[in-house]
C-alpha cells in the first residue's frame, strides 16, 4: 500500500480543477447550437463560462494555501526536480492568470452564478486589451501544459511502473 503525499482535499480539488477547466474551455470553442439550447441563450454560455473561471481561481487560491504543509519531493535526478517544479508552477500559475485576466478584461459587469453582479474593474482600455490578450493566447500554453502533464502522469504510469500517478489517482492503487 502506497500512501500519497497529497490529501484527499487536494486529489479532490485537483480533479475538480481539471474536469472544469475541460467545461471552461468546451463552452466557447463547443458547439453553439447545443450549449445554447442547454443554457437557454449565448449569454448564459459566458455566464457560467465566466463563473466557472472564478471558482477555479478560488479553488487554485485555496490549493496554493495548502501546498504549503505538502510533503517535499522525494529524491530526484536534479533535472528531474527541477521539471517537475517549473511544470506544476507554471500550471499553477496559469490557473491564476486565465481567470484573473478574464476578469480584468470585461467591460461590463458579469452576473457570477447568476447571484450577484461582478464587475467591471475600473481600468485603462489599454489594461483591458493587455489583459484580452493574456486571456487569448495564454490558453494555447494551458492546453501544451495539460497535454504535457497528462503525459508525463502517463509516462510514469505506464513506462517508468512507479506511484505518480496513484498519488493523484487513489483508485489505481
Ligand atoms: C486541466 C487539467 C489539469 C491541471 C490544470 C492539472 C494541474 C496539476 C497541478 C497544478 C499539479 C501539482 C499539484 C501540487 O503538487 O500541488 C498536478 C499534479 C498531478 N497531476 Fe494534474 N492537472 C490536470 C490534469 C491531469 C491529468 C489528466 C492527469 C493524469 C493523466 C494528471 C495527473 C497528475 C498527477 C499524477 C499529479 C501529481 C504529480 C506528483 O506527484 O508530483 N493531472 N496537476
Ligand atoms: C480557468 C479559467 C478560464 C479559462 C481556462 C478560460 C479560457 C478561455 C478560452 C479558451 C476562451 C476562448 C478564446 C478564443 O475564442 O480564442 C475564452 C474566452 C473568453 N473568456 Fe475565458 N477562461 C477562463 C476564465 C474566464 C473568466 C473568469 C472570465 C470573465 C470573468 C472570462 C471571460 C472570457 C470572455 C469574455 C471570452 C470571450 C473572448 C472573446 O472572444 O471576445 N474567462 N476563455
């Protein structure tokens, strides 16, 4: 019996994360006919593609919280460590930057979960175009990285036989 180095919450909310970090994205880039009809409206689309995005940001917010008391990585090639650091960091710090970009960007107040209106944020055009621009072309290193990782977790699993990915994934075990 293997023990994981990440809680239950983590293992949690890090499949949480990734499941709508898949809806997120499906919403724009799916098809317009079947998301609207489900949603009642293109509106809605954005709405919940918006609200999604904010509950990301506050479950990353949460897990950088709780990283702290993880335990460190065990003993690693030196390259290796520093793979694994630079790769979960820099997902990390896209989980910030796509939703934290999105909300800059609006120029309209956005209702988050169809409760309380939300925005917009008092900026510069400028800022808000800087802020578009993260938000369009940041999503192209998201999915490399997803791809990347999903890959690697795959890699471990199924090439090198040892317990990355049954850390993550406690059914495997
Ligand atoms: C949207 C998709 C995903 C995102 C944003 C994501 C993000 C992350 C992040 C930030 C960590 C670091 C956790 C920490 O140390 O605090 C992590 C760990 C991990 N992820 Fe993902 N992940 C995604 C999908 C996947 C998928 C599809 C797999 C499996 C095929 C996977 C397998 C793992 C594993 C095994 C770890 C633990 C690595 C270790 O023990 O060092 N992840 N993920
Ligand atoms: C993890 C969070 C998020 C991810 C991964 C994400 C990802 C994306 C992607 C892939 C697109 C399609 C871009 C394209 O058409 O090329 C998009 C568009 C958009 N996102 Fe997000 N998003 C997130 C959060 C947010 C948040 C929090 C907001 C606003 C509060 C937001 C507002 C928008 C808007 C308004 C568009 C349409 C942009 C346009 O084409 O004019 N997003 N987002």
């Amino acid at each position: 019996m293997t023990h994981s180095r990440f809680s239950a919450l983590q293992i949690a909310f890090h499949w949480l994360t990734a499941a709508l970090i898949l809806l997120i994205v499906a919403l724009p880039y799916g098809s317009e006919a079947f998301f609207e009809a489900l949603l009642g409206g293109k509106g809605n689309v954005f709405t919940l593609h918006k609200s999604l995005g904010v509950l990301v940001l506050l479950l990353t917010v949460l897990r950088l919280c709780m990283r702290r008391r993880a335990q460190p990585l065990e003993a690693k090639a030196p390259l290796e460590r520093f793979l694994v650091k630079a790769g979960h960091g820099l997902l990390y710090l896209l989980l910030l930057a796509m939703p934290l970009s999105g909300l800059l960007f609006g120029s309209r107040p956005f209702s988050l979960f169809w409760l309380v209106e939300v925005g917009p944020l008092p900026l510069s055009a400028d800022l808000r175009g800087l802020a578009k621009d993260v938000h369009i072309l940041a999503q192209y290193l998201l999915f490399a990285m997803i791809l990347g990782h999903a890959g690697a977790a795959l890699w471990h699993h199924y090439v090198r036989r040892d317990d990355t990915l049954k850390g993550m994934l406690p059914l495997l075990r």
